[in-house]
C-alpha cells in the first residue's frame, strides 16, 4: 500500500535527504537499529547492551515524566519502498526566480509500502521512543523530526552508508559536562550550582567561582595571577553540590534528566547554600577571604612561603564534601560536624591526612589519583568514629603503603583506638 510523506527535499555532498516529521507510533514500529549496516553479530550485541543502560535509567523516564521533552532530529537510512518525490511549485512566492519556483524542495516523498528504515543517528532516542510509547500509547501521536537518505541495498550502497553511518558518529561531539551545568534546565544540581553562584552570600556575592569557559571545562584552578580571585570552579562546585544533595533526605537520588518541581529546588538550594555557608564561618582560612586580608589563590599558592590550604583548591573541596555527605548520612548533624571537622582538621595540605597522600610537600604539588583522594576521606571518617569502606587494619595498612611511612597512624586519638592500633601495629609485622 502506497506510503506518501510530507518532506523537504535537500542536498549536501553527494547525499540527497528529505526532512520531515513522523509520528513517534510510526517510528518506533518501522524504524530499526543500525543492525543492518554493520552485519555483525557480536557488534550488534555490543550495541544493544550500550544502548540499555542509558535509555532505561535516564530517556525513557525523561519522555514519561517531563512534560516539555523534545528530541533532536533521527537521521534514518531507507531502502526498498521505491522511494520517488514529487515536488510542490511555489509558482507565487515573490521572492522565488522562475527556476527555483519550480525545484523548491517541498512536496511529498512516496514510498510503495515495501520500505524499511534504519536509524543511523539517533540510536538511543530510538529505542527509548519505543519503550516509552509501550508505557504511555499517548505519545504515539507525537512527533520527531526525522531525516531521511537512501540506502541502496548493494555491496557498494552498504559500504556508503556504513561510512555515512561512521561519519555521524564519529563526528558528532556530545556536549561537554561543564556546558551541561551551564546551560541544563532539568539537571537539579546544575539548577542548584548555578543559583549558588548568582546568590549565595560568599561563594556569589564575593565573586570566588570561576565559571567563564575554562571554568566549566575544568574543575582544578592552575596557578597564576588570573585564578587568584577564585576559590573553585564551576565543574568542581557542581561535583561538590552532586555529593552534598547525596546526603539530604538520607541519600536520597537525584534524577539529573527530570526537573524537580520549584518547590524541591528551593529546598535542594536551601539545604546546600546552608552547608556552604556552614564551611565559610566555621573555616578558618575562608574567614580570611571573607574579610578581604587574602584572595584564594595565596592559600594555594605552590610558590608562596605560606601554609597551602586544602579548602583552597577544588581537589580539597571535593574530599570535603565527601566527607560531610557521609557524616550527615550516618546520623551526624551538620552544623555540629562541619564545625568539629574545621576545629579537629587541619587544613595546611604540609599536614596529616594530606601529605604524602594527595600532596607532595617537597616538590609542593598535587599527587593525583582517585584512590589517593578516597584514602583521605575514610581517614577523614575514621578521624571522627564514622563508618568506612576498610577495617581499621586495612586502612592502616593502605595509609603506610601509600605514604610509604610504616610509622604513620590513623588520626583517631582514644585510648581504645591506641590499643587496637598497637595491635595493628604487632599484624602488620613490626
């Protein structure tokens, strides 16, 4: 049975392709996966199993919960069907000469019934189109723009759009994290950060995050004159803020493809502007930049003779939150903790638990590494009788590998701790 759809006629390169909108019942019943490109089983499983994860926990929620969700263009791949496209003249358009009145790409693209599409960009939206609409049939009747090329079923119309194919994927640059946090209006912690960075009484109205493009392509600050003014970065206040939402509620998750009502991201903001602010007045090296006597970038200064600061650099930031995020979640209140974890810690990076975990005080720079960063939070936690990953003895054990100081003890100072560590101490061979 004759098919006919409204398309515009365009062309770029060698490629001929019609644009035009299908309901999302017809895509997700005609359109198929890129299977029939590759002809490869094991890269067809592989595919499938990258798509699953994604489309599952993430697009196929946002097409069910968000009222105003929107998809980009498929770009899909036909063969068979005897595609053949009838112009619309536009005999009266002013603004048209005489050859373009009669070449104006707009008519309708007539298949014979027989065709078969494929999507050659798009795959995740696909399959999440499909599943959506088997949970919510309403959406069938709604549209996606689609973009339509001609694939010939033959060795040499295979490899072509098999190159088409790599092309678009290969190509194509997926936006960056740090305009996601930018520019996202669903995405409640970039909501969140963004708001802090307009609003809050230090992090905001002094000016200390950096959020122009480096900003958001970065989350640590290198030294120099031009990050003096800052105390963090866009991308890493963001991570900060993902951590520190973990903790309200009791570890509740957030669902970074679904807006939260404004009532929730005024409590969400609320409950992290207060743990900001928490850190400032309780901080003894922030007190400093509050009061003017010294800009971020001479806490972190690798050449200056004083003190370096962990608060001071994005890196310490992060374990902090770390840290105050399981605090919370292990029963601590905030106010109480944030301020005994500034009393109780020293924040001079040439001190325990930073040195010769996440910074060499010799070469005075960074030791990078996740798992260098993890140790110093279950330090951190261990510091203040709160649960970690490791027993006592394996954390131990980890702590003198890395700082390779098989002297070096954990922070916690009770006599029932001493007695365990001395035992510790008689296991681990000394």
């Amino acid at each position: 049975m004759p098919d006919y759809v409204p398309a515009i006629k365009g062309k770029m390169g060698d490629w001929v392709y019609y644009v035009t909108a299908m309901k999302l019942g017809k895509v997700a019943n005609e359109v198929s996966l890129a299977a029939d490109v590759h002809k490869a089983a094991d890269l067809d499983d592989l595919i499938q199993r990258e798509i699953g994860d994604r489309v599952q926990k993430e697009m196929v929620p946002y097409l069910l919960n968000q009222p105003q969700h929107f998809y980009g263009a498929l770009i899909v791949a036909v063969y068979g069907g005897d595609p053949e496209f009838h112009a619309v003249n536009v005999a009266e358009h002013s603004l048209l000469d005489d050859d373009e009145k009669h070449s104006y790409g707009f008519g309708l693209l007539r298949f014979d019934g027989s065709q078969k599409f494929f999507a050659l960009d798009g795959q995740h939206r696909l399959r999440s189109i499909q599943l959506a609409v088997e949970q919510n049939p309403d959406l069938r009747k709604e549209e996606v723009t689609v973009i339509i090329v001609r694939h010939d079923n033959t060795p040499d119309g295979l490899a072509r759009t098999r190159r088409l194919f790599s092309t678009i994927n290969r190509r194509a640059q997926p936006t960056r994290q740090g305009m996601n946090i930018a520019i996202d209006e669903d995405d409640a912690v970039a909501i969140v950060t963004r708001r802090l960075v307009r609003e809050h009484p230090y992090l905001g109205t002094l000016g200390l995050v950096k959020a122009n493009k480096e900003g958001l392509a970065q989350k640590q600050l290198p030294p120099g004159a031009k990050n003096a003014a800052f105390l963090t970065t866009l991308h890493a206040l963001y991570e900060c803020n993902y951590t520190l939402l973990r903790s309200i509620h009791g570890g509740i998750d957030i669902d970074e493809s679904i807006r939260p009502s404004d009532e929730f991201l005024d409590e969400y903001y609320d409950y992290v502007a207060s743990i900001w602010t928490l850190i400032f007045q309780s901080c003894p090296d922030l007190q400093k930049v509050i009061n003017k006597q010294m800009k971020p970038g001479s806490l972190r200064d690798p050449k200056a003779d004083g003190p370096q600061s962990a608060i001071a650099r994005p890196l310490g930031q992060m374990i902090l939150s770390d840290v105050i995020s399981a605090a919370i979640r292990q029963n601590q209140s905030k106010e109480e903790f944030i301020q005994r974890l500034f009393k109780e810690t020293s924040m001079d990076m040439a001190d325990v638990p930073w040195v010769k975990v996440i910074w060499n005080a010799e070469g005075r720079e960074i030791l990078s590494g996740g798992a260098r960063r993890d140790l110093v939070v279950q330090i951190l936690l261990d510091k203040f009788g709160l649960k970690t990953l490791k027993t006592r003895k394996e954390l131990l054990l980890q702590y003198r590998n890395v700082t390779q100081d098989k002297k070096v003890k954990l922070l916690r100072e009770r006599k029932v701790d001493e007695a365990s560590e001395n035992e510790e101490d008689s296991s681990s061979g000394e």
